[in-house]
C-alpha cells in the first residue's frame, strides 16, 4: 500500500467534494404547489430566495388553503435542494471506497 498515492488521492477526492458542495450550493431548484399557484425557489444548500403566489391563489375567505399550498412548495422546492445535493455528493462519497480503506 503505498501511502503517498493514498494521500494525493484523498486530497484530490477532497477538492472534487468541496467543489460539488459550492456547485451545489449555489445552484437554484425549484418547488411548487396547486398546479404552479404557488412556487418557491431555494438554494441547493436549503436556503429558500423567493416565493411566487398567484393571485388566483389568495382567498381572503379561506387562508389555510393558502398556508398548505406554502407549506407544500417550500417542503417540495427543499426535497428538490436535498436531491440535487445527493446527487451531487453521492458519486464521490462513493468514490471513497476507492482509497482502499477497509469500511469505506
């Protein structure tokens, strides 16, 4: 086992993952509920930057369909950021089976 080559391997692996996770991380997804009625856009990170309500959406006489129709797109738009994450991280915290360590 030669122990340089592992290390220049995990160092290499290390950038590749910081890199994905800034990828990631700045990338923008998008959720939505009620048929677009209501949408929402968030980081990669989990950080949600806008919310877009139709003002077909917005009835004075029934605001908790409303809240379910912000709840749902905000839950919808942070599934897409954990995918989007998982699938940017998952390919290389796979690759770490590489280094040859037993366990990884």
């Amino acid at each position: 086992m030669d122990l340089n080559k592992m290390m220049q391997q995990a160092q290499k692996m290390q950038e590749e993952l910081a890199r994905a996770q800034e990828e990631a991380a700045t990338a923008i997804v998008e959720g939505s509920a009620g048929g677009g009625a209501v949408t929402v856009k968030a980081t990669g990170a989990g950080k949600i930057t806008e919310i877009k309500i139709d003002a077909k959406a917005i009835d004075p006489d029934d605001p908790e369909t409303l809240e379910d129709l912000v709840l749902a797109a905000v839950n919808n738009a942070l599934d897409a950021a954990e995918g989007l994450m998982q699938s940017k991280l998952g390919g290389l915290m796979g690759g770490l089976g590489g280094l040859g360590l037993p366990g990884l």
